[in-house]
C-alpha cells in the first residue's frame, strides 16, 4: 500500500485551488480559520437574510418582472432566485430577498387574505402572486433592472446524469471527490430555504413566546450536508442567546413573571407541549402538511413536510446538544478544505453499499458514520483534526454553554486559540484510501471510539459498534447498530480498500469509450461484482449498478431522532 501513498505535487495543488475557490485561508496556512465566520455569525448571518425573505408562488417564471415591480414597491430587493416543487403539477415559486428585514415586513403586512378560502388568516413569509386586476395598489415604475432572477434548485438533487459525466471526465480520483462534493452538497439556496422554514414557525408562536428560537441544527447547517437532507429544528425557550447587558446581571429585576405551574415531569409536560405545537402548526401555518407526532422517542420530535419548500422537517424542543454538536461538526468542516469532500464521498460509498439506509433502524447513521471520519482524521500520525479534548481546554470564559439538563457544551469557538496546524498534506485519495484501511483493521470487538480524546478506549459495554458522544460521554452513539450491520462495515470497508487500491495503482483515465466508462469513484460505487468476496464474508451486501444509483434520489441515512443515544 505504501507505494500508493504518494505525494503528487499535481494533486496538492489541486486541493490547494479547491481551498481559494472556497475562500479557505488554510491553502496557505493548513489549521488556520482566519477570517471565516464562526458558527454563531454563519446561523445568525442566515437568520438575518431569512428575515429579509419572502416565498412567492407564481404561475412560471415568467411572472418574474411583474413580480419584481410589484414588490418593489415595498423596498429594493437584492436578489431573487427561482426554484420548483413537483408534486401532480409543477409549482413555481420565487424567493425575493429585500435589503431589510422591515422591507421584507412590509410586503408581508401587504399581503390580504384570500377569500374564497375559509382558513384562519394567518401571516408567514409565504405567499402567492395573484392575476392583477383586483388590486388597489398601483405600483411605482421602477427605475432600476430587476437583479438577475438565478434559477436554482434548492430542493432537490443535481442531474444525476450530469454528476455521472462529470465523475468520469474528471482528470482523477482527488477531482472526482472535490466535484462528487461541489454537485451534491446543500446549495446557498437549500441553506436559505431551510432557515426561513425555521422562521416561519418562530414568528407564528412570537405573540405569545418574543423570546423563542427555533433553530436549525444537524447537516442543514453544519456544512456535512446534502441538497435534499431534512432540517432538524430545536425551538428553544431558554432566552440565553442574547447576552445580558451589564446593568442586567448586576441588578438583577425585581420583576419576575408569573408562569403558568406544571404539575407533571419534565418529560410529559415536554411531550404534551409538543403535541400542542404539533396540532398548532399544522392547522395554522401554510405549507404544513403530513404532521407527524414521534413523542415515545428519547427526544420527542414532531415530524412534518414543508409542501412550499419541499423538505422534511424534524422539530424537537430539547436536545440543545445536538446543536452544540453541530457547531463542532462545523468547525471541524471549517478548519481543513479536505474534511467535508472526505466525508462525503464516504457517505455516498455507504449509501450506495446499503451500509446507510433512509429509514432508522440497526444500521449506521450518516451521524455516526461522519464522526468515524472525524475521528479517522484525528487519530493519524500527522493529524488533520484536533480532540475535542482539546477544544475543551482552549476554551475561554466567553465559550461557556451549559444546557438546560446541565450537559456541559463548554469548548472553544475561536480554532486560532489551539495554535493546531495540520502537517498532514495527503491527497483526498490518499486519504480514501487509508479511511478504508483504518476501518478494515480496527478492532470494533474490544474499543471504542472517542473524538474526544482522539484515541481508540476500551469498550465500556456489549453494543457492537461504540462511539462515544463527545458532549454527553455516558451515551454511544452507535448504540443502534448490531453486531451483524457492524460486520458488514468491516467487510465492506475491507472491499472498498481492495477496490480503491487497485483504482490508485492502476492510476491513468481510461480511454473514453462511450458511456461505459467506469473508473476511480465509481467503481467504488458500483457494487461489487467486481470485488473479490474475502473468505470471512458472510452477509451478501445488497447488489447496486451504478446505473441505478444515479437514477435513484440520493437517499442518505437519516436517524429518526435526532437524540443522543
Ligand atoms: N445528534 C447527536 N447525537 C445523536 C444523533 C444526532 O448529537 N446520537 C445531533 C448531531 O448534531 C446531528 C444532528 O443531531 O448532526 C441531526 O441528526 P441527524 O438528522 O440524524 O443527522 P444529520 O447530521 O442531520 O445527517 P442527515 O443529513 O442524515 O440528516
Ligand atoms: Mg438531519
């Protein structure tokens, strides 16, 4: 293997570009972060620009420039962008971004209630643009040309078959991984559109709670995820996002409000809240459809589709360190350009081995699979990551968070302060390659694994396959997976390396010969004929073309709760 382990100045520089195109500092300095927004300013930048936001439904997109002076009249917009939702029919709508979140008030405080429908009025970002005719609004003639309408598809996956040429006209395997990565990741638009649905549902519950937060967390937001993946939302009451002003924490109020007293745990009073919010949203808010109420699971969740946005959304009201969690998932993806292409091709090598699976159950998660990457990048001889261990330690008073249960969340948020820089200069195939390598040996029998400490520990229970969740280190979460799931990651991680090996050794681009052609990646895809079947191998791993795949709609796994387990 070591002979594959080569550096190429040609691929160095090819990361090195990616790092500049995404307007990462690490290109010159591996480790660095400076400049780049943190966490907190990346969602607080975004719920700015979902205030700025209003969703309209239009006949096509033709509608745009009527639209556009129309609005105008409200305040200037900035940018619009044009996306659709397929359901029996085709539904266009535009998102018109105002330079102000008043603007973007005003054109919604316009909108009337349509009265040939009999539904309680109710106000949100999102709207229709009907047949002019009955308005009594004359519009202003608008000096400037409307910004250029950017027709994008926030919703669903690029052209599969594009992504298949792309993948086989690539130069090699490094631009196969950083291409699989640019066309498949969470566009602007997705990102933008996931946070007005956040929106939506805090400002229909602001009357009554001005302090409440719903906020995205998980693959949304922390750069790991995939256009389509669902939005996982915590609404949260606990009011400790603002700082406090000075004069607020030494003269404490004397004005304490009353609050209605609940008799019952916790749990059920979180449970019957949820039921309530479950039954608010889907009476009163537009686009709410297919409620689900999952409140048996550790977390209680309420599940529901978004039918303006076309997106599954999975809103909790506790588990604050699944968003913390995410904030350490960010930072990781923040801090070297390789993490997030890395962790997608191996997301996707999974999906397509059927190791991950859209439904939950004993398999692994896309969570749990991205933190053995996390931890893969930690644990090398020249790391590529830090321990969250030592996140911990550089953290400053200002990085304190303790949740509501007393999780302590607690690590730096400013990377600098580690002083960590990464020697580590392997290419993305190099890395594959040793990934698959790392797994085929590691002993998921007798250790576990920890990001924390950056080092395999020993098991501390029976389950098969151990991760130690980083913010609540009592729990695994991998408890899920059985022992026969864990075996099948260690077969077909063992196969992927045999495969990807001989990809590496056997390095030149085929010849084109016609749509045939099949290299790099997606022989890693294409399951695995091809592979030899090691003499252990026991489980016949569900057989996928590569064909198929790319037909199919990218169907990662997704944990029906969000909980730590
Ligand atoms: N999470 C956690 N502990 C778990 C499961 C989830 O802390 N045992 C947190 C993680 O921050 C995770 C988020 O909850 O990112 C959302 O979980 P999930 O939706 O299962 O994973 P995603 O990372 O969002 O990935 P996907 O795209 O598959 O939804
Ligand atoms: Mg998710």
């Amino acid at each position: 293997m070591n002979s594959l382990v080569r550096r190429s100045a040609q691929q160095l520089n090819l990361w090195r570009t990616y790092c500049v195109k995404h307007n990462a500092p690490e290109a010159a300095s591996p480790g660095r972060n400076a400049g780049k927004p943190n966490y907190e300013e990346f969602i607080g930048r975004h719920q700015r620009r979902a205030q700025c936001s209003i969703v309209v439904q239009v006949s096509s997109e033709k509608s745009y420039a009527e639209l556009y002076n129309y609005c105008s009249s409200f305040g200037s917009i900035l940018g619009a962008h044009h996306y659709c939702v397929r359901q029996d029919e085709t539904l266009h709508y535009i998102l018109l971004e105002y330079a102000t979140p008043s603007e973007a008030a005003a054109a919604i405080g316009a909108g009337v209630t349509n009265g040939e429908l009999s539904g309680v009025p109710v106000r949100s970002p999102f709207l229709w643009f009907r047949a002019a005719g009955g308005g009594k609004r004359s519009p202003k003639l608008v000096p400037n040309p409307a910004p250029t309408l950017l027709s994008l598809d926030g919703t669903r996956l690029a052209d599969q078959g594009h992504l298949l040429g792309l993948l086989r006209g690539a130069a090699d395997i490094e631009e196969q991984v950083l291409q699989l990565h640019e066309h498949t990741r969470l566009n602007e638009l997705g990102v933008r559109m996931r946070f007005l649905a956040a929106l939506q549902v805090q400002q229909a519950i602001a009357g009554m709670f001005p302090a409440a937060q719903a906020q995205p967390f998980g693959s949304s937001v922390n750069g790991f995820g995939r256009m389509g993946c669902d939005l996982d939302l915590i609404l949260r009451f606990d009011n400790d996002m603002g700082a406090k002003s000075s004069l607020e924490e030494a003269v404490p109020s004397r004005l304490v409000y009353h609050t209605k007293e609940n008799l019952s745990n916790g749990r059920s009073q979180t449970q019957r809240h949820m039921e309530c919010f479950g039954d608010m949203l889907h009476l009163f808010l537009p686009g709410v459809c297919h409620v689900r109420r999952i409140l048996q699971a550790r977390v209680p969740i309420i599940k529901y589709h978004h039918e303006h946005l076309d997106l599954e959304v999975d809103l909790s009201m506790s588990n604050l360190t699944g968003f913390y969690m995410s904030e350490l998932l960010y930072m990781f993806g923040e801090m070297d350009p390789r993490v997030r292409p890395l962790t997608f091709t191996i997301r996707r090598w999974a999906q397509t081995c059927g190791l991950t699976n859209p439904s939950p159950g004993r398999w692994i998660s896309n969570f749990s699979l991205t933190c053995l990457v996390m931890f893969f990048l930690q644990q090398l001889r020249q790391p590529i990551l830090p321990t969250i261990g030592a996140l911990t330690k550089a953290a400053e008073s200002g990085d304190s968070r303790v949740t509501e249960d007393g999780i302590n969340c607690t690590f730096t948020r400013n990377v600098d302060r580690l002083g960590f820089r990464s020697r580590n200069q392997s290419s993305l195939s190099e890395l594959l390659l040793q990934f698959f390598e790392f797994y085929s040996q590691f002993d998921f029998h007798n250790r576990a694994i920890s990001l924390n400490e950056g080092k395999p520990l020993s098991k501390p229970d029976h389950s098969a396959m151990y991760i130690v969740n980083p913010l609540e280190q009592l729990l695994n979460v991998s408890k899920n997976v059985s022992l026969e799931e864990c075996e099948r990651l260690r077969i077909e991680v063992r196969n992927a390396a045999w495969v990807l090996e001989s990809e590496v050794e056997n390095a030149s681009v085929p010849e084109a010969d016609g749509q045939e052609l099949s290299w790099g990646l997606l022989n890693l895809f294409k399951h695995p004929e091809k592979a030899v079947i090691r003499p252990n191998m026991f489980f016949k791993p569900r057989m996928v073309e590569v064909s198929d795949l790319f037909e199919q709609k990218e169907a990662g796994a997704t944990s029906s709760s969000t909980a730590p387990t």
